[in-house]
C-alpha cells in the first residue's frame, strides 16, 4: 500500500489548478479503457494541449489501465456489456469446442456487448476519477497551503509586471 501512497500524493501535489489535475487524470483513466489496447494512451495524451489540462496527471490516468490490470478493466466491460445486453455468457465446454471459425462468430459476437459495456464504463470512471482526484487535490492543497502556493498555474500579476 504504501507505493500507492506515494504515487497518490505525487498526483494530488502536481503542479497546476485542482481542475486541470483532475481533469487530466480523468482523461487518462477514460480513454484509456477505450477497448482498444495504447489507442486511448495516445489520444489522451495528445488532447493534452487542447483541454489545457495536467499532462503529467494525463499520464499517471493512463497508468491505471496497464498490461496487469487491462485484462480486468477490458473483462469488467465485457461483462457489464453482456448484463445490460441480457446475453448469457458461453459455457466452458462450449469454449473448448470451438474451432477457428467459431472463435472469429464468438468474437464478432461478443464485440457489440463489450462496446456497450466500455460506453457505459469510460464516462462513469471519468467522471468518478475527476470528482475523486478534484477533491482530493483540493483537500490536500487546504492541509498543505505551502504547497498549494507553489504548484499552480496561475502567475501572480501585479502592477508592476
């Protein structure tokens, strides 16, 4: 636990508005269960620039859906896809039966319950994730106003600059 400590507190301490952390890592975590494995990475990391926000925290959203965990996000999606869809899953023996040409019908099969369940997974998990790193930034800012002075983006503008 305490590694997930650290990379928690590096996350809520970047630099930059509350808004522009959470928004990046939520971006990150959401296109990143795009069911297509680095596609959202990248589509992420490259909007980035145009929403203004953290790309450090774009980054470390994009790291929550990794070649460890990945399997059980992209499954959690299938799963999610095939309940809303009312679709029984395949047996075992089923499985086992299948030839080349049945894994391609299984697949082409399962490929429309696992992009509803993905259309249901990336808004919930973006926006839990922006709501939960916001606040957590914003607690973590109020018990560390030091800190909080140091890390946003906001220059101080006075008369004289």
């Amino acid at each position: 636990m305490g590694k997930l400590r650290v990379a928690a507190v590096k996350l809520i301490s970047l630099g930059g508005t509350p808004h522009g952390i959470a928004g990046g890592f939520a971006v990150g975590v959401g296109l990143s269960l795009v069911p297509i494995p680095f596609a959202g990475m990248f589509v992420a990391l490259a909007l980035v620039p145009v929403l203004k926000f953290n790309p450090i925290a774009t980054y470390l959203g994009t790291a929550v859906v990794n070649p460890v965990t990945g399997s059980f996000f992209y499954f959690f999606e299938l799963w999610l896809g095939m309940q809303v869809m009312g679709l029984p899953a395949p047996s075992w023996a089923e499985l086992g039966a299948l030839d080349a040409s049945g894994w391609w019908t299984l697949f082409t099969t399962l490929l429309r319950p696992f992009l509803v369940g993905a259309g249901v997974t990336i808004p919930c998990a973006t926006v839990v994730s922006y709501l939960l790193v916001r606040a957590l930034v914003r607690a973590w800012r109020g018990r560390h106003p030091a800190d909080a002075s140091a890390t946003t983006e906001r220059p101080e503008v006075g008369p004289g600059s």
